[in-house]
C-alpha cells in the first residue's frame, strides 16, 4: 500500500502562488508515475501534472502549461506542485494521486490517492 498525505492549500487573490506537497509513504517501489489532479465543483475531475517517479518526463495540462510545475523533493519524499499566477478558475480541490503505470495520464490508472486539499482563488 501507498499512503499519500497533501498540504499546502488555501485562500488566495488571483495573481497570487501556492505549493502544494504531496508525502509519499509505504511500498513506493510500485509506483510509476506521481500525479496531480483538481476537481471543480460541478466538474469532472482533471489531470493538472504528473511526473515519472525518478523525477522526469513532466506533464502539464494546457489550462496550467507556464504557471504550474511539478518536481520531485527526494529529500522529503514528497511531490511538490508549484502553483504561479493562480486565477479563479484554479479554485478546485486537488489531489495527489500514485500510479503503477508509467506515463499515466488517466484517472482510472492511478491507484492511490490523497484526501484532498482545497484552493481557493479570490478574484
């Protein structure tokens, strides 16, 4: 099993940054790929980044592309998401989730997941 604990949400003005940390514990050889993903109310779920679990092939949404960034902290053990020139229509839950699938770009392929921290941008 694989447990992941999110912090670093909140309230914010638009304009403004955030980071999110996602701590990663448990049988972490299983994992592929470390993802973020947000959910909007009355919206469907949405992946926003991932990363390959060494660190590389980072993905971003294209709602996100040059605002967010995604890295691996392996000092931590954590999975960081770097949010820049937040907007209201970055206001969502977010969620850190783990994949045992490498590249994965699919909710149904992540088999972990966080509880959720919220992110709410003022206008």
């Amino acid at each position: 099993q694989v447990q992941l604990v999110e912090s670093g949400g909140g309230l914010v003005q638009a304009g403004g940054s955030l980071r999110l940390s996602c701590a990663v514990s448990g049988r972490t050889s299983s994992i592929y790929t470390m993802g973020w993903f947000r959910q909007a109310p009355g919206k469907e779920r949405e992946l926003v980044a991932a990363i390959g679990w060494s660190g590389g092939s980072p993905y971003y949404a294209d709602s996100v592309k040059g605002r967010f960034t995604i890295f691996r902290d392996f000092a931590k053990n954590t999975v960081v998401l770097q949010m820049n020139s937040l907007g209201p229509d970055d206001t969502a839950v977010y969620y850190c989730a783990a994949s045992r699938v490498a590249s994965s770009r699919y909710q149904s392929s992540y088999n972990y997941w966080g509880q959720g921290t919220q992110v709410t941008v003022s206008s």
